[in-house]
C-alpha cells in the first residue's frame, strides 16, 4: 500500500499566490506520508478571461511554472503529477494544455497533453466555455511505470471519452490520474458517476484532483477531489474547499479483481484510439 494525494485548491488569476498555496498544500501531503501527490487542472492561474492564460505559456522545456514543480517534487521527495499548465505552439494564439509528471528526483518523466477540449454551454444558465480559442488538442494517449503501479493520465473533460480509458488499460493502466477543474453545475450532476464508471469499466483506480469552491473570476468549481477503486467504492473523497486528500493506493488488488472477475478480458468490441510511446 502506497500514500498518495489529491491536491484540491481554488487558484485565481494571480500565479504567485497559487503557487505559494500549492507549495502549502503539496508540503501537508507529504508531512501526512504521501509518495504521489495530483496538483488540479490550472492550479498557477484560473484568469479573469479565458486568454489570460496565454500569458504565462511556457516554452516547452523551460519555464517558472515548470521549474516550481521540478523543485517541489525533488525537495519533498515525492512524485508529482503536475496539474496543467499552458505550454507555447507553433501558433502564438494557442497553448496545449499540458500535463508533467516529475519523479522524486525532480526529474520531468512524462508530458500528456489534454485531448478533449471543452467548448460547451451548460444547459442551465448563461455559463459557456470555448477552450478551442486558446487551446490545441493533444495528439497521444500517455501511460507510463511508476514505484506505485502503471499510471495514466487524462484531463478533465477527457472524463466524459471511454475509449481514451480503454487506450490506457491497452497500455497497462493500473490506476488514471486526473487533474479537473469540473464546474459546479456539471461536477454535481456527472463527477461521481464517471469517476465510478471510469473506474468499474477498466478495473482501475481512478485518482481525481479538482478545483473546489469559488473564484475570484466568479467561476464556482465542484471539488470533490476522490480515489475510486476498480470495484467502483469511493476509498476518500473530498468536499468542496481547497485541501489535500491521502489515501492508501493498492496497485497489487487490480489484477486480482481483473482475475477473479475478468471483464475486461471479454470485450468483444474493440475501442479505435491512437495508441503512443510514453512521452517525456
């Protein structure tokens, strides 16, 4: 068994500040034993307009942003699944939403930059969102080896796409983690029941670190940041306010599960995804 953490905040538009909270909060998980710890979906920055996020894109092997996580994983000893920052394109009016996995060492191990981009309206109120006018989509599903199990990633629109979950079990997923910032309306009505889903279709641990409570750019996000097992069982869950979630992460019980009830050996269907190397 393996302490791991979710980091929930309610980042707002000034860098720094979040920083220095997500310092704070990653130093409790590891005080508290913790060996991986997931910061949220734009943990350095929730803006005041969509774009402003394009002001901090970084170059994609150097940065302030990327820099604080190499240094925070290396000082604390821990693995870090480094929430999203925005990293610089070919075209300047676009970032990716990017995802870095830094080891114990501070060393950047793997990059998974977000697939699915959430341009919706929510049905109940005015509230929208448009990440295509600031993002590119990411092209690679990514998985890779740790002290703890085989891990995925994905970010959390990509919540909502089964199949980017069946490429990730095709590649050995044990357990996801996922960095989110669901909003209120949708976190209430959909979190519980994709984590589980996700969770309960692939046999594997679902390990989600959100944003919770509200912004200074009036957004309200959900929180509920959670570990789900395979069999679907909520180990610990947050609430709404900014916190740090540990729990035991037992790698060695999914194949187990996978064994004595084999779902997943008789798919019949198979699921079309781009399968790629682990990206570093």
């Amino acid at each position: 068994m393996t302490n791991i953490a979710a980091i929930q905040m309610a980042s707002g538009p000034q860098p720094q500040a979040n920083l220095l909270e997500a310092k704070r909060l990653l130093r409790e998980a590891a005080e508290k034993g913790a060996k991986l710890a997931v910061l949220p979906e734009n943990f350095a920055m929730m803006g005041m307009q969509e774009t402003d996020v394009l002001k901090i894109a970084e170059d994609p092997r150097d940065g302030p942003l990327q820099t604080f996580l190499a240094e925070q994983a290396r000082r604390l000893g821990i693995w870090l699944v480094g929430g999203t920052i925005p990293l610089k394109t070919l075209r300047g009016d676009r970032a990716r939403s990017t995802c870095m996995v830094f080891d114990d060492q501070g060393e950047r191990v793997a990059r998974y930059d977000k697939l699915h981009l959430f341009d919706v309206r929510l049905p109940d109120g005015d509230e929208r969102y448009t990440e295509s006018r600031i993002y590119e989509p990411g092209e690679q599903i990514v998985t890779l080896d740790t002290p703890f199990g085989r891990m995925g990633l994905a970010v959390c629109y990509d919540l909502r796409f089964p199949e980017l979950f069946r490429g990730l079990l095709d590649q050995g997923a044990e357990f996801v983690a996922m960095p989110a910032a669901f909003t209120a309306q949708t976190g209430q009505a959909h979190w519980d029941i994709l984590l589980r889903a996700r969770a309960i279709e692939n046999q594997m641990f679902m390990l989600a670190a959100a944003q919770g409570g509200f912004h200074v750019n009036g957004r309200e996000t959900y929180g509920h940041s959670a570990l789900i097992d395979p069999w679907g069982r909520v180990v610990a869950q947050l609430g709404r306010n900014p916190g740090v979630l540990v729990a035991d992460l037992g790698c060695e019980c999914v194949g187990r599960i996978r064994t004595l009830f084999p779902a997943v050996q008789h798919r019949r269907l198979a699921c079309e995804v781009e399968v790629a190397p682990t990206s570093s």
